[in-house]
C-alpha cells in the first residue's frame, strides 16, 4: 500500500510545485514572486520526504504539509474579479464561496472520471491504499486523482475564473451559507470541462499525444499493472 501511496504523493506534490512555478512564469508581472518561489521551495523540500516514507500515516501527513502550502498561494493565481472570486481557505461540506464551489463540483467530476476509468481496466474504486475504506467511499479513485487535482481540476477552474467563463450570475447562496452553481452555471462549467477533456497533451510516461480526458485511464491502466505483477512501479503522472 505505501509503496503505491508514495508514488501518488510524489506526483501530487511534484505537480502542486509545477502548477505554481507554471503560474510565476505566465503571470511573473501579476503575482507576488518571491512568495511563490518559496512555497515552491517547500513543496520541492517534500519531495524526498516523500521518496523515502514507509508509512501511510507519515505520508499523509506530508500530503497535508504540501496542501496546505500550495493552497496558501492559491487566491493569488485568481487574476480577476477578487470581489466576487477569492480563495481563503478549504470549505468542502458545504462550500462556503464561489471558489470553493467550482473546486467541490470539479473534484466530483474528476474522481466520476476516475471512478470510470478503474472500473473500465477491472479495479475496484472503493479499495484504496492511500484513502481508508468507508462505506459508500470511492477510496481507489480519490487516491487516483490525488495527483491530478491541482493540474487538471484545479488549473481548469482558475482558468473558468481568469477566462471570465464563470460569473456571479453562476452562483447562488443558500441560507446556511452554502454556495451552489445554478443551473446555468453548471452548464457552463460542464461545457467548458467536455472541452478541456479534448485537448491533447504529451503522457509524461508513454512520451505519447493524447486527449486530457484520456489520462485518468491511462494511469488507471498503469495501476494496474503492477497490481498484476506486469510492471515493478507504479509511474504517477508529472505533468510538465
């Protein structure tokens, strides 16, 4: 288990790091560089952390380390429109602000994707190594998309908000607080979630062009094998 776990939190906190050197560089004019390069620093300083864990529980914990970094530099990369879309912390159950609700509802759709794409090679998504089994949780999926979260969930809801695609007139507050997307905001965020899948990018592994859809069976079937004694490793997905 912690060996495959290990892998996957590499790869999350590999990717956390990229995503954020990846925004200095695009927007070096828009954000605060010093900071980044130090929240940069600290995700590079898990890395071999990470490497060399044998335990779940510390692995974890790392994993908690790393979130809680790249999230601290999240509501800088939110260019625009700061009054109506800002990031001040994690709100999961119910999502108490328009950020967090694009989060939640791209989480979902990713780890639906992820679900999917085990079923499809023969694994089950409610086992998983990293995650522990609870009734009715999809454990295997949500460690599949831990290393997919920042680069293809995440990226693409920043990209909704600095795009403009989404709009205050996209969401709804309840009387608890909670923040929904209305109908037509849903609509919008799946549309532009189907086109995003299509686009092609480069597998870090297979060296091979492929749709961004396409990648959550991909390492699916890369789980898979050394599962089944076809491969040593597991190769986590590094997004470059």
């Amino acid at each position: 288990c912690c060996k495959i776990a290990r892998n996957m939190i590499y790869g999350k906190l590999y990717n956390s790091r990229w995503s954020i050197e990846r925004t200095k560089r695009d927007h070096a004019l828009r954000v605060d560089g010093e900071r980044f390069t130090a929240v940069s620093a600290q995700l590079q300083g898990l890395l071999p952390q990470a490497a060399a864990e044998t335990s779940l529980e510390s692995l974890r914990g790392l994993e908690g380390a790393g979130a809680t970094a790249y999230f601290s530099v999240l509501d800088e990369m939110i260019l625009q429109g700061k009054e109506t879309f800002f990031f001040r912390q994690r709100s999961r159950r119910p999502p108490l602000d328009n950020t967090n609700a694009l989060l939640s509802f791209a989480y979902s759709l990713l780890a639906s994707d992820c679900t999917a794409a085990l079923q499809s090679v023969g694994l089950d998504p409610y086992v998983g190594f990293l995650h522990r089994a609870r009734p009715g949780r999809r454990s295997l999926a949500l460690d599949l998309m831990e290393e997919l979260r920042t680069v293809y969930a995440d990226r693409f809801v920043l990209s909704c908000i600095n795009q403009k695609i989404m709009t205050p007139k996209h969401f709804q507050k309840q009387e608890n607080g909670a923040v929904l997307l209305t109908d037509e905001g849903r609509r919008a965020f799946l549309g532009g979630w189907q086109t995003r899948k299509q686009e092609t990018i480069t597998h870090p592994f297979l060296n091979e062009k492929l749709p961004w859809g396409l990648v959550p069976y991909v390492q699916a079937l890369l789980l898979a094998r050394p599962l089944r004694g076809d491969m040593e490793l597991y190769p986590p997905f590094f997004w470059k």
